[in-house]
C-alpha cells in the first residue's frame, strides 16, 4: 500500500506494509515527494511519468491519496487537485481516495503514530496508507 499526501506543489509517497503482528513497516527505498513545478503540458506530462516510474520501481499496486476538501478554510487549490486528477488517471495501480475525517478517526480508533525515522512532511502519506490498512482489515 502506497500512501499519498497533496501538499501545496508537492505529492508525498510512502509505501507501507502491514506485518503479520498487525504492526507497519515502511517499505525500504519506496518513499519520495514528486513536485509539480509548473502549468505547462511538459511539466505536467514529467510529473505523470515521474509518479508511473516511481509505481513500476516500486511495484505498487494500490494507492490510498488522502482527499482534498472542496469548499470551507481548509479547502485545496487548483494544483492539489490537479494532482489528485494526475493520480487518479493512473492506469498501473488502483487508486483510492480517503477523506481526512476517516483517516483521523482511524488513527484515534486505532493509535496510529508514524515513525520516528519518517520526516514530519511524510506523517500524512504514512497515516493515510495505515489508516486505509485498517480499515480494509473489517
């Protein structure tokens, strides 16, 4: 399981799996953080092959992205959810989408933490794909 968290330009991935115990492991070498430098149809084109690369490397299968709110003060912006469309798109893996208030309740239920060895800009890639590991074991 690859979690996926927008932020601002940038899309953060951390593969994660799920270990016998019921413990989290983050997966060697599979966590990164493609940027979306610009609007153009190069640069777009470069982060849509970017993030393919990174899934066929890594041979990811799934992808939870942590949702994006539509309205309110806490809303994305068009780049987010550019992204979040560049995502979706892929043909390599499925993509799931799951919303912030799920993520959280999962993490509460749940105790979820991220490792210490993870950088703080990674904890929400890594919540999302535990919290979705979680909930798919009901």
């Amino acid at each position: 399981m690859c979690g996926a968290d927008i932020q601002s330009r940038d899309l953060v991935l951390v593969s994660v799996d799920k270990n016998e115990d019921g413990t989290f492991s983050i997966v060697e070498n599979a966590c990164t953080k493609i940027q979306l430098a610009g609007d153009d149809q190069e640069t777009v084109r470069g982060f849509r092959r970017a993030l393919a690369g990174f899934i066929r490397s890594h041979d990811v299968r799934r992808i939870s992205l942590k949702g994006r709110n539509t309205n309110g003060k806490f809303a994305g912006g068009a780049v987010g959810f550019k992204i979040e469309a560049l995502v979706q798109s892929l043909e390599e893996c499925d993509v799931m989408i799951m919303m912030p208030t799920t993520i959280a309740s999962q993490v509460r239920r749940h105790t979820l933490t991220a490792p210490e060895s993870l950088y703080k800009y990674q904890h929400g890639a890594y919540l999302t794909a535990s919290a979705t590991l979680v909930k798919s074991d009901k």
